[in-house]
C-alpha cells in the first residue's frame, strides 16, 4: 500500500454520498478467483473486535469462507518491529485458520520489516551489513525456503507466493535511497530471481506446485516494469498481480479491461489484482483519519454501502471482460479498535472494510465473494 508518507495525515470530511440501489445477490463466476487480504485479523481479534452479522457475534475466518471467499493474501515483515504482527508466527496462525476452512492462501514476501511499497523497498535490519549482493541474493533464497518449510511442515502449502509488494522501485536497499532512484536491473533481477528461483526449488524438493508472483502498483505502470524485468532475465513468475486503486490510478474502471487484455497479450501470464478497496462511508469512528476520503469517491458509486458492492461487482466483470483471473479486496477487516498504529490509535481503514463503522455489522459488500 502506497498511501502512508502522503495520505494518512489528511483529515476527512465526514459526509456521505448517494448511490443507486444494487441488488446484492450475484452468481459466482468459477473463472474468477475472489478474496481478501486478512493480514489484520488476527491483531484485531486480539484487539478485541467482535465481527457481526444481523446483530449476532460471528468468527471471521469462518464468516469469510461461508461468504465464499476463495482465497486469503497475508503480508509476512521479516522482523517487524512495531508489534509481533504480520511475522512469521502471526502469518503462521492466520494461515492455519485459512487452511482449516477450505481457503486458499496467498503468501506476501515483503522482504523487509515493515511496509514496502513502491516509495520504499527498505531492506531488513538483519540483511543491512552483508558483504554483498550476492551474499543478500542467497539471504533471500535461504530466507524464502525457510518460511515455505515451516509452513509445509504445518501442513499449509500456499497456493501462490508473491515476491516482493508493490516492485515499482528496486528492492532491498537502505532506507537512505528510496523512491526516484533508477532501477539497477542486475541487482533487482538477482534478487527477484533469488526469490522466485526458492519456490521452484522448494516445489521440486517438495512436490509441490506453488504459484509465482511479482507485484506493481497501478495498472499503467505493468506493462513498462514487465518488459524491462523480462529484458533483464526475470523469470521462473507465473502470475502478475497489480495493485488497482481508483483515486491513485491514471486508468479508469471503463479503461481497465483494456488495459488487462493488453498485460495479458503482451506477457502471457494469469493476472490477479492483489489489492483494491472502496469506501462505503466517510465516518471517522476514532479520529485515526481515514485512508480514502472523499477523493476515493467516483461520480457513478458515490459514497455509500451499495455503492462500494457496484464497484466490485462492475470490476469483477471489467476483470473477466479483460482476461484477469481473480481479485483480492484489500483489507475488510481492518476495523476500528483501541489498538494503535505506526499513525495513530484505531484504524484508518475503518470506513472501507466489509462492515459499518458504527457497529462492526457485516455489509453488503460480503456479497463480492458470491455465495448466497
């Protein structure tokens, strides 16, 4: 997610939009993989959250799968710093509750010990003073065997490993050189394959067949990064996934399938969105100020629980038209709680997941997933 440095200190304007009625019930396309990313969950869980539907208390992993949701993305820190979440242990539990009901789980490599996004790829503490690339390179591979192993031997495989979140810039460098930097494609591409080259050797070691995945943000900036990795001798990916979010897209949702069919052409490769949201209400329960605020809103969905449902359920079929394979909505469960943040206390997602900010009531959003 690129929205820390720049959006999360904008205050929201509390207001709501309009939006025409949408019926709720769809049919599930099986071409189409749907899901969440959960990498929450467990912490708000903890933080004492209690998920509802029509007013009685629910389990959430449980709640989403009945929903129908297909598959679970989990973001994995190396050794996050701020609270135990999101490390080897808490993606570890969250990955057991996935499995144990029939999820699929997506494994988020971010390589470093916080967010990584395109303005920051900062390697992790443990990997800063090795001697070389090359030692950093087998860092990398030892590192992504050894999750994959402690996983296996819990008996979770993933369905698909993402290496690296959101790569538009090089991976793995000081916290010194970030964003705006040229790509040095030989070290990228020594790193990245490093990765990828983990699973596939983890896959014929283990008879296993994980997918592969490599990551930009926004649609418009896949088709540029793709061919100078392929240019550079990137391979051993299997899927394209993308981050699309509307407010900070140049392509608009009647442009996007357009933009898909020509990912897919051009790479020949299954296509995922990763990552996107749309808020159904401007409320700012805890004063955490809101991620997407009345920017977000687009002139046909508004602001509003069923304008957020029409949005997925008009991306699903551009997604579909566009020859894309599924759509992970990032982060429904992110509700507001006492707990606090790298920003704040609560959450700054609150108005963009599943449920009400005032009551933490299942909406009719859940509808995306397409069980009825």
């Amino acid at each position: 997610m690129r929205f820390f440095c720049s959006i999360i200190c904008i205050l929201v304007v509390l207001g709501c939009g309009n939006s025409e009625e949408v019926d709720p019930k769809i049919t599930p396309d099986p071409s189409l993989i749907v899901g969440a990313d959960l990498s929450y969950l467990n912490e708000m869980v903890d933080c004492g959250a209690q998920f509802k539907s029509e007013s009685e208390v629910v389990e959430p992993y449980e709640f989403f799968a009945n929903k129908g949701c297909q598959m679970v993305r989990l973001r994995l820190w190396h050794t996050p710093t701020f609270n135990r979440y999101s490390g080897l242990d808490d993606v570890l539990h969250a990955a057991k509750e996935v499995t144990n009901r029939g999820m699929d789980v997506l494994l988020d490599f971010h390589y470093s010990d916080s967010w990584a996004d395109p303005s920051k790829q900062i390697i992790p503490n443990a990997w800063r003073d090795l001697e070389s690339d090359e030692v950093l390179s087998d860092s990398v591979f030892q590192y992504t065997q050894m999750v994959l192993s402690n996983l296996l031997a819990e008996g979770i495989v993933p369905t698909i490993v993402q290496v690296g979140n959101e790569i538009n810039s090089e991976v793995l460098k000081s916290e010194e050189v970030q964003e705006g930097d040229k790509i040095n494609w030989e070290r990228n591409t020594l790193l990245l394959n490093s990765g990828l080259n983990a699973v596939v050797d983890f896959n014929q070691s283990n008879s296993q067949s994980i997918g592969t995945m490599l990551h930009i943000a926004q649609p418009e900036n896949v088709s540029w990064w793709f061919k100078e990795a392929e240019e550079n001798g990137i391979a051993n990916y299997d899927w394209i996934g993308l981050s699309y979010y509307p407010q900070w897209s140049k392509v608009s949702i009647s442009e996007l399938g357009a933009e898909l069919s020509s990912i897919k052409n051009q790479f020949n490769k299954k296509i995922m969105i990763v990552e996107t949201a749309y808020p159904h209400s401007l409320q700012d329960v805890d004063q955490a100020n809101n991620i997407l605020g009345r920017d977000a809103s687009l002139t046909e969905y508004g602001i509003s629980p069923a304008g957020q449902l029409q949005f997925l359920n008009d991306l699903k079929e551009v997604v579909l038209a566009g020859g894309g394979d599924g759509i992970i909505y990032w982060e429904p469960a992110w509700v507001s709680t006492p707990c606090k943040t790298l920003w704040g206390t609560g959450s700054h997602w609150e108005n963009a997941t599943f449920f009400s900010t005032e009551n933490v009531e299942a909406l009719e959003a859940f509808s995306f997933f397409g069980a009825e």
